[in-house]
C-alpha cells in the first residue's frame, strides 16, 4: 500500500540536533515533490521544507534557513530532515508529503497526494 513514514523525532534541549526520515512505499519519491511540514498546538500546519522533483532544488520557510537541511536518498527511497541548533519554537509535530501536482505552492497543504502520520518533536528551553 502507498505509505509515507517518518521516523526519529524525539525530545531535545535548546540548541541540539535531530533528524527526521520520512520513507516511502508502495511508490517511488523521485517522481514526487517533496514536502515537510510542522503545526504545532494552535497553529496551521506550515510548510518547512521543499525538494523539488525536477532538479532537487530545495526551499525553506525563514525561520529554519541555515539551521535545517533537506535532502533525499532516491536509492533508499527516503527523505531526511537535519534540524540543527533547535529551539523551543521548533516544537511541533512534524510531516512529510509528496505531490504530482504543481499548480500552486509548495506550502500549500491542499497540493499534496500522500502525508505521513507525523512524528513529535519538542525542545525543551
């Protein structure tokens, strides 16, 4: 069946490291884009992370630029997240996503195809 599952969430104090893996069956992500997002209590869920599907390229909201990575394996048909320096305003619980379709913004939710069942993430301060 198609699955995206994320693993390696967790608690962390500020400043620490976590990464996320969101592996996918039952399709092949490369031909995908690829989405990561957060909603954290009382908030919308909002786009993090994006690797495009034609090229790689990746994008980020503002306020994880510099901190988190994105990246894929296509051989092992996962995608990770590298949160580094984290902060309590990083908590939330975290999704991957993929979509065929490309007719509005990455960090649109509605774009998506497939979301993963969320793994938590909390910084302490």
């Amino acid at each position: 069946q198609v699955q995206l599952v994320e693993s390696g969430g967790g608690l962390v104090q500020f400043g620490g490291s976590l990464r996320l893996s969101c592996a996918a069956s039952g399709f092949t992500l490369n031909n995908y884009g690829i989405a990561w997002f957060r909603q954290a209590p009382g908030k919308e869920r909002e786009g993090v992370s994006y690797i495009a599907r034609s090229d790689g390229t990746t994008y980020y909201t503002d306020s994880v630029k510099g901190r988190f990575t994105a990246s894929k394996d296509n051989t092992k048909n996962t995608v990770y997240l590298q949160m580094n320096s984290l902060k309590p305003e990083d908590t939330a619980v975290y999704f991957c996503a993929a979509r065929t379709q490309y007719n509005g913004k990455w960090y649109g939710t509605e774009q998506y195809n497939y979301w993963g069942q969320g793994t938590q993430v909390t910084v302490s301060s």
